[in-house]
C-alpha cells in the first residue's frame, strides 16, 4: 500500500516548474490523459491483458471519443444554428453548408484563440459542461411532456424532473456567473453562460405558451416514403 500511494503522489503530486507541490488543475492536457490511459492500462493489466497493449487500447478509445464527439457537436451546432436561423429569419444561415461553415469556423475561433495557449479553449468553457449537460436534459424531458400532453396523458412523471433538471443546472450557473466568472472577470464564460440561459428562457416561455393549445392535439402525420408499407409487408416488419 505504501509503494502505491508513493507512486500515486510522484504522478498526481509532481512539482510544478517553481518547485512547490503540484495537483491535478496543474497538469497540463497531455499529462491528465497520460493519467486517464495509463490508469485504464494498469486496470486492464490486472485481468492479464499486457500492459503495452492495454495502453494501445485505451489510447485508441480517447482518440475515437475525441473523434465523434467534435463530429456529434459540429452536426448538432448545425441543426441548432439552422433552427435558430429560421426562427429569427435569418435566410442564408438555412442553408446547411453555411451553418456548418459558421458551426465549424466559430468552434475553431475559440478552441484556437479562447484559451491562454492555441489549442486549449475548450478547457475554457469546460466549467460549462456539468450545466449545460443537464439543462439538455431537461429540454428532453420538455419534449417527452409535449408528446404525452398531445396525447391527453399524464406529464406529472417526466414534468416534474423536467422542472428539476432546469432550474438546478441554471440556478448553479447563475451562481457561478453572479460569484465566480463575473468578479475574475471571465469574459467568455460570462458571454456563452448568459446566452445559454437567454436561450432556456427562451424555450420554457415557448413552452408554457403553446402548452395549452397543443394538450390533446396530436402532430400531424408524415405521410410514409412511397413503397414503404409493400416493402415493409414483404419483409415482415
């Protein structure tokens, strides 16, 4: 025990470059996930996978959950970019290959030019993602209480959660926001943790307003591809 828990503090305690006692906030990207892989590695070393080959796993699994979430946030920027375009009339910006021209450009601006180094201004906005996480949440579960409203069911079972996941996410931005990011004058925090809750805002008074007239009206159907239902039919489904 006393071998693991010094080669636990000669890792995650290494000296800072002054020479006092360094923490995880001063790692910089590379070390913590160095931490991350090397840790994964040793875990899976333990079920007699070869070291070497448990950090050739692990890496791979970083690089290909890097990969598709920058893929699943550029698209989901787009669809967002383009919804938000033709709310407020903004022609050019429907157009996809627009949006993700301004989705990809802007995510790169601040990835580039945010943070104290290029390359690091994700870790800018990081502070962001527990809030935001949950504030999506919440927006699911505002669109699973529409479904049931139209359909004249009882919303009390997702309703209530849904009310939870937005004004605790929120609430502790705010915070944040009033205490943390404003006095240390953290301007980009400041920027995208107003706008996220403008746009929360924005959605609960859609919300609220459209609730009443679409409680028991159910969406229109789309009408099925042509050969659909043969299709369906011939194979069984």
């Amino acid at each position: 025990e006393g071998g693991d828990r010094a080669a636990w503090t000669a890792y995650y305690r290494a000296p800072k470059a002054d020479g006092t006692p360094g923490d995880w906030k001063s790692h910089n990207l590379q070390r913590q996930l160095g931490a991350f892989i090397d840790g994964g590695a040793n875990f899976l070393s333990t079920i007699g996978m070869p070291l070497k080959m448990g950090i050739a796993i692990m890496a791979v699994l970083v690089a290909c959950f890097a990969a598709t979430t920058l893929d699943t946030a550029a698209r989901l920027n787009r669809y967002v970019l383009q919804e938000l375009a033709d709310s407020v009339g903004i022609t050019p910006m429907k157009n996809r290959f627009v949006a993700t021209v301004v989705a990809v450009g802007g995510s790169g601006a601040i990835a580039l030019l945010a943070g104290e180094k290029p390359g690091t201004g994700g870790l800018v906005l990081w502070p962001l993602f527990g809030a935001t996480n949950q504030l999506l949440a919440g927006l699911a579960l505002m669109v699973a209480t529409f479904y049931l409203a139209r359909r004249s069911r009882s919303v009390a079972i997702v309703a209530i959660p849904m009310m939870l996941m937005m004004i605790m996410p929120a609430w502790a931005m705010t915070y944040d926001l009033m205490f943390n990011w404003i006095p240390t004058r953290k301007y980009t925090l400041i920027a995208f943790g107003f706008t996220i809750i403008a746009l929360q805002a924005w959605m609960i008074v859609e919300g609220v307003l459209l609730y009443r007239k679409i409680r028991g009206v159910e969406e229109p159907r789309a009408d099925l591809p042509k050969g659909f239902k043969k299709t369906a039919l011939a194979s069984g489904t």
